[in-house]
C-alpha cells in the first residue's frame, strides 16, 4: 500500500488452489491481479477504482470450464 496526501494505492496477487469436483486428486486454479486506487475527496468521501485481470484453469482437460478476463469496479465510500 502507498499512501500520498489524499491519494492511496495498492497492488495485489491472489492465488487459489481448491481440489478440483471434476477431476480426483487433481487442483483447480484461480488467480487474480489487482490495482487499487483511492481518493480522499472530504472527510467521510472518497472515490475508488479496482482494476484486474482473473484467470481460472479448470483440472479438467475440457478447456470451455476454465475462463479469464479483465475485472473492473469504480464508485464511491461515504463514512458517517
């Protein structure tokens, strides 16, 4: 995490390994990249922005049940 005046970022990796329900004795995959930025706007509001990239590879050999793609979230926190 870098924090810089109002400004916060941070960068993180997630990595999943699960037995696999398909295949027995076999590990399904999941990771996940992800960029985080946030802004303090007044005390109480501040506006985000999640940007990433999933990737999940099935144990099974059928491709069509593993998937990967571009991930984003924007909006707003308010704090009473």
């Amino acid at each position: 995490k870098f924090t810089a005046g109002p400004v916060e970022t941070s960068a993180n990796v997630l990595q999943s390994r699960a037995d696999s329900l398909l295949v027995n004795g076999k590990k399904d995959i999941y990771t996940q990249y992800q960029l985080s930025g946030k802004y303090n706007i007044i005390k109480g509001v501040s506006a985000f922005a999640d940007l990433g990239y999933m990737y999940f590879r099935s144990a099974s050999n059928n491709r069509a049940l593993s998937n990967k793609g571009p991930v984003a979230a924007v909006g707003m926190n308010l704090n009473f």
